[in-house]
C-alpha cells in the first residue's frame, strides 16, 4: 500500500514536472515520516525557494491522495509525509487475510518460461556441498519464479557422461566387485575412481584405456551401456533420497548423456557457419575476449560444452524459454561465459536469456569444505548430524514434544537451507552446525520458533475477527510490523529480478525480528475483545507471510517445536 503510494507520487510528480527525475523515498528514521521527496532537483530547475516548492507538491498530493495521506513538512529540502496509518494498515492486514499465502503472488512473469538448470551432480561421484548450495539456490530460485508467475521449467543437469565413465568402466573391470558395490554404491564406485585417478598418474597406459572405453561408450558398446545404466541408476538412488529429504524436485532429470545424439546437428552446424576450427590436434570455436571453446577432441569425443551446447538448443526449441539460469559455482564462469559466447557467434540472440547463477565456496573453519577426515563429505551424513543436533537441541527446549524426530528434521534440513541463503549466494558460506541451528539469531530455526510462537497464540482463539480497534495502528511497534508486511510483494519482486534470495531471507529476519519486538511489548491475548481481535489478526498476518517465505525458500514451516 505505502509502496503503492510511493509509486503513485512519482507518476505524479512525472506527469506535473517532467523535466526532473522524481524521487521518492523511505526515510531511514521511521520518526522523520513514511514518504520523503528530495525536492533540491525541483527548487533549483524552477529556481524558487523549498516552500514554495512544498506548498506547490502539497496541493497535488492532497487533491489526489485526500484522506490517505495526514500530514506533510519540509524539513530541510525534503518534503516528509505521513500516510493515514489506520487506514493504510487496515487495507494492508484485510488484503493478507483475503488473499492469504497467495498474498505477494505477482504477474511479472506473465507468459514467460524460466528454464533453472540445477543440482546436476555427477554420477558415480558423491553430491558434494558445492552441488548441495546449487540445490538449494536453484529451488528457492524456481519457487521464486513461480510466485511472480513465470513458467518454471526445473531440470536436473546430471553429469552422467564423459571421460569419467571410461575411467569408471576400466576400473571396475580391474578391481570392482559386484557384491561390494551393492552395498554401498555411490561410495564404493568413488573409491574406484579415486583409485584410478591415483594410479592414472604414474600409468599412462591406463588413461589410454580410459579414453578408448569412453569411445567404445560412445559408439554405442552394449556390455559398457549396460555398466554405465547400473553406475547410474544406483547413484540416481541415492541423490533423490537426498532430494526427498530436501523437499526439491525437478520436471525432467535430463542428463549429459540425453544430448548424445543432438550433439553432431551442433557440430555441423558450427561447421556450416564456419566457425570449427582444426587447432592444435581438436576442434575449437574461437572465441574474441575468452580462450578457444573446446568442442571435439582428435578421438572424435565429445565435451561437456558440446553436451552443453546441444542442451541449450534442445531447450530453446522444448521450452521456447526467455531466460535460462545456470545455478553452477564460481569455478564455471568461464565455461558458462564461453557456452554464451558459442551462442553469440552462431548468430542466436537469446545468448543474452543465458544467466550464470553463480555462487562461493562452503567453508568449515575457514577452509574448504570438501574433505573430512581424509574422506569426501557425503551430503546424507550432514544431513543427519544437523537433525541430530537440532534433535539434542529441541529435547533441552521442549522435551514433551511428541514428534521430536520429524520436528528435528524438519528443523535440521531447514537450518542448511537458510543458512546457504541468508547471505548474497556469491560470498563463501562458513559451514557451522551449531551456530545455524541456534534458535536466537539470523538462523532458520529462529524463523521456524518465530512461526510456532504465533501458531500457539492463534490456537488459543476460535477464529479471526476483523473488527478491530484502528487507532491501535498508530503505535510505531505495530505500524513497524505492518510496514514490513507492505513490503513482502516488492521484496519478492526484487529477488527475482535480481537471483538473489538472500533478499528474501534478510527481509523474514527483520520480519520476524519486528514481531517478536511487538510480542514482547504487547501481551497479545488480552482481556479486551477489540484489542484482542487487532493483535491476533496482525500476528496472523505475520505467520502467514512468514510461512510463505519460508516455503519459498525451501524451508519446512512447523506447528510446534
Ligand atoms: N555436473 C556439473 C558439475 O558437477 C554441473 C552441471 C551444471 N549444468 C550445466 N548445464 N553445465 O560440475
């Protein structure tokens, strides 16, 4: 609503004078007013003093706004308005009751589709926190999208062909067993591979090998396609256990290999444009400001930017998308820089729908995060020994919960997902258990408690009831919680236009933080029927934005803890 309003002045102050850019802002003290304009522009182009100016704006603004806005000043070249709290207010909480978790529901994305390319671990390779944080983003990101009414089309890019396979093929026919891996696939085929790699460095026999078994594999070798099926199913196994833990899903878990057969149109493309070029013993695209895209080797084999290459055209053709995001870590800038480049070079503008969604490191003690006593980190043991701790954690807290394990998983998992989004995805995050499942600070379980504290509240009444005292709305410890409410669309707004739900995440904090500031101020449930009635619809206003946040980034939303 104030949003609203502040767009409104600016159209006004567009239309009444167009030769300056208008500019209407939020005070940084909430005491200085809700609006503030900047009138130096104005006075300086019209050459007349800031009442003059003032008196001038006001007339405008009152004739339009009337009784939705009560009082307007200069205070040293700005103009500072006051909007009608109880009537800005009231339309704001029956606008969330109304609309409820459709509140914030936008149209920007109207008719557009958004292809999210995400999590796309490798088989056969264990899911490290690096594709952990792409999971994470990249669904967030896909829920964002949804919001605001774009067609999101979410696909699992597996790293389920290459050279690695040829690797994995020769190992296993050297040392592998059936029976072992069995039992415990992902980690027995890592140990294969790791294995080889070891070996590989001393034995330049056995990347011979490697890189003939990965043509064999290519050309279509049945007893290596056979191997190849069985490395990936067991390995798919694994990750949609992590998935279902992590409540993410995918329209189409379209691998590398999918595009097997779409890469040679590419390739002949690229040499109809005349663009492949013979260079030091492979096939390259040159490229102006990046080094040479690497598109088929000497052996005839392909390359992860071919397979990439013929996905994006099988995806524009598939989706007709107008933006593709790539949700990979920092190390592949130059990949996706070059993949763009590609596309630029053949000609297509939709090279300018490819968005790198980029991202830092995980740490843990200020180190990277890929090893743990000498051994790779599997994502399902940190899973667990984050719902172990929130579990040790909530049994202090509460220890007549009656669900406690579902409650600690749901409060585990959640703490790793916004512990990943709290901060702009860029930045390294540090890995640290316990701090992210205090229940006290910028953490998912603070946000989750902030919830659950408002869920008992509202159980203790029969229903809402909207007759409420307004006046009530003038107080700056429920206006505060109200402003932020205000905010919830635009903020989702901003997060999608920027891919970055750390906006999001820093918005519920302060959400969450103004309401618990009003709950310590304001005894909720008070004897007197109206004033009742005005606390619990705003704390139930609060729960219902905060649990849609919640929800959109992936989190869990908990009835009691
Ligand atoms: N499998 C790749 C890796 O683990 C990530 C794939 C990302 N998506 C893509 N279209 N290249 O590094």
């Amino acid at each position: 609503m104030i949003e609203y309003i502040k767009s409104e002045i600016a159209a006004l102050l567009n239309k009444q004078y167009p030769f300056i850019t208008p500019i209407v802002e939020e005070p940084k003290d909430a005491s200085l007013g809700d609006i503030s304009i900047p009138i130096f522009e104005l006075a300086k182009k019209r050459n007349v003093p800031f009442d003059e100016c003032k008196s001038k704006v006001e007339t405008l603004l009152r004739a339009h706004f009337k009784e939705l806005i009560t009082d307007i000043r200069l205070v040293r070249g700005f103009i500072n308005i006051d909007v009608n709290k109880e009537l800005v207010a009231s339309h704001i909480l029956m606008e969330i009751t109304k609309l409820d978790n459709n509140y914030g529901t936008l149209s920007i994305g109207k008719d557009k589709t958004v292809v999210i390319d995400y999590s796309s671990p490798n088989i056969a390779k264990p899911f490290s926190v690096g594709h952990l944080r792409s999971t994470i983003i990249g669904h967030a990101l896909g829920n964002l999208y949804e919001k605001c009414g774009y067609k999101v089309v979410r696909i699992n890019h597996l790293g389920d062909w290459g050279t690695q396979f040829g690797k994995l093929i020769v190992a296993y026919q050297l040392w592998g067993d059936k029976n072992v891996i069995d039992q415990d696939p992902i980690n027995e085929l890592v140990k294969l591979y790791v294995k080889f790699n070891e070996l590989e460095e001393h034995d330049p026999e056995l990347t011979e090998k490697a890189r003939h078994a990965f043509k064999e594999l290519e050309n279509g070798n049945e007893a290596y396609l056979k191997l190849w099926k069985w490395f990936k199913e067991e390995s798919l196994k694994e990750f949609i256990r992590m998935y279902d833990r992590l409540g993410v899903y995918f329209d189409y878990y379209l691998g590398e290999s999918f595009y097997t057969d779409k890469m040679d149109a590419v390739i002949k493309e690229l040499e109809d444009k005349e663009l492949l070029v013979f260079d030091d013993g492979a096939y390259v695209v040159l490229l102006d400001d990046l080094v040479p895209a690497l598109i088929k080797k000497s052996d005839g084999t392909s390359l992860y930017i071919t397979r990439d290459l013929a996905a994006l055209f099988y995806r524009k053709k598939t989706y007709d998308f107008n933006k593709i995001l790539y949700v990979i870590g920092n190390e592949q800038a130059l990949h996706i820089a070059q993949l763009k480049a590609v596309v630029k070079k053949m000609g297509y503008d939709f090279y300018d729908a490819i968005e790198h969604i980029n991202f830092g490191l995980v740490l843990q003690d200020g180190k990277k995060m890929s090893t743990r006593k000498g051994r790779i980190v599997r994502l399902e043991e940190v899973l667990d020994e984050a719902c172990l701790l929130a579990k040790t954690y909530i049994e202090n807290k509460n220890p007549n919960l009656p669900n406690k394990e579902e409650v600690a998983e749901k409060v585990g998992v959640s703490a790793i997902i916004f512990n990943d989004l709290k901060n702009h995805r860029v930045h390294n995050i540090e890995f640290d258990l316990e701090k992210m499942l205090q229940f006290e600070g910028e953490t998912g379980p603070y946000l989750q408690y902030t919830s659950v504290r408002i869920n008992s509240i509202l159980k203790q009444v029969a229903s809402i009831d909207i007759n409420v005292v307004n006046s009530l709305f003038n107080k700056s410890h429920y206006f505060e919680v109200i402003r932020i409410l205000d905010k919830f669309p635009l903020t989702l707004e901003k997060t999608v236009k920027e891919n970055d739900p750390s906006i999001l995440s820093k918005y519920l904090l302060s959400l969450a933080t103004s309401f618990n500031k009003f709950y310590s101020l304001e005894k909720i449930l008070v004897p007197d029927e109206l004033i009742r009635n005005t606390n619990v619809l705003l704390s139930r206003c609060v729960k219902v934005v905060l649990d849609e946040g919640m929800r959109l980034l992936g989190m869990q939303v908990i009835d009691e803890m």
